[in-house]
C-alpha cells in the first residue's frame, strides 16, 4: 500500500521563492527617568502608601431603606421598597442572582433622584404636624443649624468638615425658597441635594 505525504502549500511556495530579509527588532532606549506629577505639599509619600484602592459602591436595598428610616426619625421597618423595585436596583432573588450589585449605575441614580422628591416631600408636608424633637428640617432656629443637622443625618459629616458643606447647601436652600416661596421648600431642596449626593450614596 502506497503512503500518501501532505505537503502544506505554504512550503511548496516558500521553495520557490527567495527569501525576505527580515530586520532585527531594534533595542528599546533604557529608561532613566519617570516623571511624577506634581503632588500637594501635605500628601505623604507614594513610595509609603501600600493600601490598594478599590472601586466605589453604592447603598445596598436594605441599606438604603434602614438610612431613610434613620435620616426621617420613623420607626423601623416602616420603609419598605416593593420587590420588582428592589430586583431592578441590585437585590438579589436567590433563583437567577445570588450576589447583590452594588455598582453605582445610572439607572440607580435616576431612582435615588425620583425617590428623593418623594421622600424629601414627604417629610416636608409631615413637619408641621411633628414635635419639635422629631423634626428633621426646623428642629433648631437657625438656618445654618438646620442644615447642618441635616447633613449629619445623610453623611455623618459634623464640626469644621462640614463648614463647606453647610454653605453649599444654603445656596440650595435659597434657591428653593425663591422656587417654592417657604422655608420648607429650601429644606426640601436641601434634603434632594443630600439625598444624591455621592457622600451620601457610595462609600
């Protein structure tokens, strides 16, 4: 029985031609150097920092629910998202999802801005109704001192950090005022302002 070689046509073509010659890869130029930017005076030195940073994430569903509770003085369990709601945000079903997604999406920021004015409303229209120590947005007589009682309630920010905050929100506050004509249309404002705020949202 005859055996039967297969040439590969590559070769059979490279027999009939001359070859090319081919350049030798040219050395890379050592490098000496590495430029740096520029880095504030007070920060330490990048050579001394071995913590790796990870990306942000956003309020888990039940995180969210247990801080609006928190953020409004009502009682726990009293804030409950409907579960389709809760599946579309990241909270896992068990059947096809197993881990909840923390990323902070856009679809996710366009919920936390619709369900600011909810909330943020919500409490506007119940503090006339409440004792003074329950309140959220007049619990103290000075602007100032109701804003930054507010931020602590969204951030935890206090004392000579929250300076800039407190005067960012004022602007807020003004300008919801001049928009809704009350006191507690600039605290409403403020509320929303806080409620999508990245301090308050990702950590």
């Amino acid at each position: 029985m005859r055996s039967v070689v297969i040439v590969p046509l590559v070769l059979l073509v490279a027999c009939g031609e001359e070859a090319t010659p081919v350049d030798p890869p040219r050395a890379r130029p050592p490098v000496t150097e590495v430029m740096v930017p520029d880095l504030p005076v007070d920060h330490p030195s990048m050579g001394d920092l071995s913590i790796l940073s990870r990306g942000p994430r956003r309020l888990s569903v039940d995180q969210l629910e247990r801080s609006i509770e928190q953020i409004g003085n009502l009682g726990p369990g009293t804030v409950k998202i409907p579960e389709n709601l809760a599946l579309t945000l990241g909270r896992p079903d068990y059947v096809k999802v197993t881990e909840e997604s923390l990323s902070p999406s856009p679809l996710f920021m366009k919920f936390m801005m619709d369900l600011g004015g909810i909330i943020c409303g919500q409490l506007r229209d119940a503090e006339p109704l409440r004792a003074v120590d329950q309140r959220v947005f007049l619990r103290y007589t000075s602007k100032e001192e109701n804003l930054a009682n507010l931020l602590v309630r969204f951030t935890g920010i206090d004392g000579e950090a929250a300076a800039p905050y407190v005067a960012r929100l004022s602007r807020v506050y003004e300008a919801g005022v001049t928009g809704g004509g009350t006191e507690l249309a600039g605290y409403e404002a403020a509320c929303i302002a806080l409620f999508t705020s990245p301090e308050f949202l990702l950590y």
